[in-house]
C-alpha cells in the first residue's frame, strides 16, 4: 500500500506487505468494560499519537524521557544495550521525589537506562497492588505477556490486570490524589482515517513524528471528564508528570516543549470511584444530544523538523536516531 503524502517536504513512506490483511473487530462494552467505564467519564484524549511512527521500543522510550537513540526494537537474542539518557523517573529521583517502575521480568524498558537499571525501585508489575496504600510519587507500570495485550493476547486478560490496579489504589484512598495516564506504545499496524501532524522527520525524509493515533484514557477523582481533540503524543505523558509534580524542565526539547495535559487535572474531586475490581459494570448513560465529533485541529507546528539528537545525563549527545532507513 502508499500511504498519502506527508506535509512539511518529507515524502511518503511506502511499504510492500507480502501478506494477506486480516480484519479484526470485537464488541468494546462486553471484552473491555473498565476501559469503556474510565474514557466515559474521565479524559479521552483522541489525537493522542504514538511519538514515533516506529517500533515499540522508540515509543516506550519516548514515555519514560522523550527521546530514543533507536528506531528498532534491539534483539532480544543479545544484550540489552545501556544509554545514560535522561528520564522523568531518574529526574525525580535526582530532585528528591520518590519512584517506582513496575515492569515485566526483563525490566523492559527501564532497562536500557544506566541510572534505572539496577535499581532497587525497578520491580515486578504485579508489585502495585500491594503497594497501593503507599505509591511514590511517580509509577510506571508494564505488564509482560499475555497481559501486555500484545496481538494475539486476550485484551480482555491485560484488562484485568489495569483494573485490579487502579482498584487497589482506589482502596486504599487515593482515588482523589492519583492521577492514571493510560495509553499503549504504538498502533498495531492498523489503518486510521486521519493523517497526523508532521512533526519531525528522519534523515531519509520520512515523516517520524507524530505517529498514528494511538488512545490515551486519562483518569482519576480531579481528572475533569470530557473528550479532548487537541494533537499530543507520548512525549506529553512525560511534560504532563513534570508539570503535576512540579519539578523543572528536563533538558530534552522534545519534552520540555511538548504539550502538557496537566490543566485536565483540578483541585477538587470531580469523578466519583469506578466499579470495584471484577464487579458488573454499569455504563454511563450517554449524552443526550449527542456530541458533534470534532474536526482535527492543525497542526501545532508551522513546518516539519528534522530528528534531533539525544541528550545524555552528563550534557553530551548521541546522533540522532537512524538505525531503520526507509528506502
């Protein structure tokens, strides 16, 4: 297939697929019924895109510090390689903030981190429930497979696992003093009607950021309700957890300057709990008129840019990520 032309004077990327598509549909109210619950009634952020038009490592890296050296996903065959790069969880800690990154049993992808790696903060997802009546200030979860929800994985499984999560934290009380960003690392390879914005573009002149749409539900007690059509993309998710804490920028462009979401939070509970863990859910109602669905916004920059470099904790730099050319 040709995908159309990209704006901002980077040509299109072109992909030959040897292979039959198949189509995938199910039901999201009966296989999904806490993810249907928490986009009703808290923030459903529809323009939120993939950072990258990448592989899944890029985009998991793009959340945790808003930067990649890799536009790959490194072998799983040879050892993880080990980037000093920059990251909101090590920029917490260094500012005295407490942290933890619940992960799969590889630590992915914390692990590609020399300040995070070998941490004692590093732990199994699984971990979260128990920790729920005292979380740090900043938590980062992954769930390994099959409840990654990884094509072919049950979605319905990793469902599970977030809802048992989110209910433990509520338990303990803090539905009213968390804030819950959830979104998954890249699109699947599925269609979308709607072209994103070109942002930045490889060194061949593809168009790399923003990548497809990709959902990000954004909830909790002061997470006002309502759905969101600004453009924003995983690097938000990071801007979004400086602003809320309170810490300063960065030092990664990419992340300091993009969009924050935190104004979706208030000061006061707004959302009462969701259904407890494993209980029926009853959705909302929906609104009655209907709501007009909203025509994109622009895009949020006047002209594309080229990838810039990566920037490392000792204020040195990497080349900028080109390690999958498109010819």
């Amino acid at each position: 297939m040709t995908a159309p032309p990209t704006r901002g004077g980077s040509k299109p990327l072109r992909l030959a697929y040897p292979t039959t598509a198949t189509r995938s549909q199910f039901d999201t109210l009966a296989a999904l019924p806490f993810y249907a619950y928490v986009a009703a009634t808290g923030a459903f952020l529809e323009n939120h895109c993939s950072g990258f038009g990448t592989n899944s490592t890029a985009n998991h890296l793009l959340i945790v510090g808003g930067q990649s050296p890799t536009l790959r996903n490194p072998p799983s065959s040879q050892p993880a390689p080990v980037w000093d790069m920059r990251s909101i969880l090590g920029h917490a800690q260094d500012k005295g903030l407490t942290w933890k990154a619940y992960t799969g049993t590889s630590a992915y992808p914390v692990h590609f981190y020399s300040q995070l790696a070998a941490s004692a903060n590093v732990v199994r997802s699984d971990q979260i429930v128990a920790d729920a009546a005292n979380l740090p200030q900043l938590s980062m979860v992954w769930h390994d497979a099959p409840f990654d929800e990884h094509p072919p994985a049950d979605v319905s499984v990793g469902e599970s696992k977030v809802w048992q999560a989110v209910d433990a934290i509520v338990a303990a009380g803090h539905w009213d003093d968390t804030v819950f960003l959830l979104t998954w690392d890249d699109w699947g390879g599925w269609d979308d009607h709607v072209a994103t914005p070109n942002i930045e573009y490889t060194p061949d002149g593809v168009q790399l950021a923003f990548g497809p749409r990709v959902p990000l539900l954004m909830f909790g007690g002061t997470v006002k309700a309502g759905i969101d059509s600004r453009w924003n993309s995983h690097v938000s998710i990071g801007k979004t957890a400086l602003d809320l804490l309170g810490l300063p920028t960065l030092g990664v462009p990419r992340l300091d300057g993009a969009t924050s979401l935190a104004d979706l939070v208030g000061s006061t509970s707004v959302t009462p709990r969701p259904p407890a863990f494993g209980s029926t859910v009853v959705q909302p109602p929906p609104p009655v008129p209907a709501p007009t669905p909203a025509i994109p916004p622009p895009s949020p920059v006047s002209a594309s840019s080229p990838v810039g470099p990566v920037y490392l904790r000792d204020g040195t730099t990497l080349p900028p990520p080109h390690d999958q050319p498109v010819k």
